[in-house]
C-alpha cells in the first residue's frame, strides 16, 4: 500500500478514535464542553492571539491526556481482565495525570479569564 493513501486511513482512524472516546468516555464529554463555553467565552472576550494560544494549548493538553489515560486503560483491561494491584496503579497513575492536567487548566482559566472578566 502505498503511503499515499494510507494517509487518508490515518485521518479516519482518528476521527473514528475521537467518535469512540466521545461516545463511551463521560470525562472526555465533560471536557470537550468545558472546552467549547471556554472557547465561547475567550472569543465573547476577545482574547488576544497570545492567551488564544495558551488557552488552545492548555485544552488540547488536557484533551490528549484524557485521550491517552483511555487508551492505557483500554490495555489495561485487555491484558489484566482480573483486577491486579499493578493494573491499578496504572490506571490510577493516569487519571492522576488526567486530574493534575484538568486542575492545572482550571488555574490557567482562572489567569486568563478573571481580569477580562472583572476589568471590563
């Protein structure tokens, strides 16, 4: 197969890989909303190109984290069916990382959203 037209696959699988986290995973659902009113509300406030950047950045950290934790839970599940303490832990490790992510993106929010809040 030429590369060529694997690279439309690639773009499908993602998709399908974005379709399937937004319709079995709640958190990731939760996120994407949060994500949208802060869109919504960065653009109602007309945020300047940089904090679009950090806002952007910050949302498709958490995004891919929450994507990442679903992935290793996935395999988790699929080579640990029984519940193992070390099976645990790596699931627990990665939504560690997902919560340290979403907290960290509240604070953000906070810096960013705040004074374009209060100053108007």
């Amino acid at each position: 197969m030429s590369k060529i037209s694997s690279i439309p696959k690639s773009f499908k699988y993602a998709i399908d890989g974005i379709k399937t986290a937004i319709k079995n995973e709640p958190n990731f659902r939760v996120h994407l909303i949060i994500a949208a009113f802060a869109i919504f509300l960065a653009y109602y406030l007309n945020f300047e190109k940089f904090e679009w950047l950090f806002l952007l950045i910050t949302i498709s950290f958490v995004i891919i984290l929450e994507l990442v934790n679903t992935t290793l839970e996935a395999i988790v599940n699929l080579v640990s069916p029984k519940i193992k303490p070390q099976a645990k832990i790596a699931k627990d490790v990665s939504a560690a990382a997902v919560l340290i992510a979403a907290i960290t993106a509240i604070f953000i929010g906070l810096f960013l959203f705040l004074p374009k809040i209060f100053l108007r």
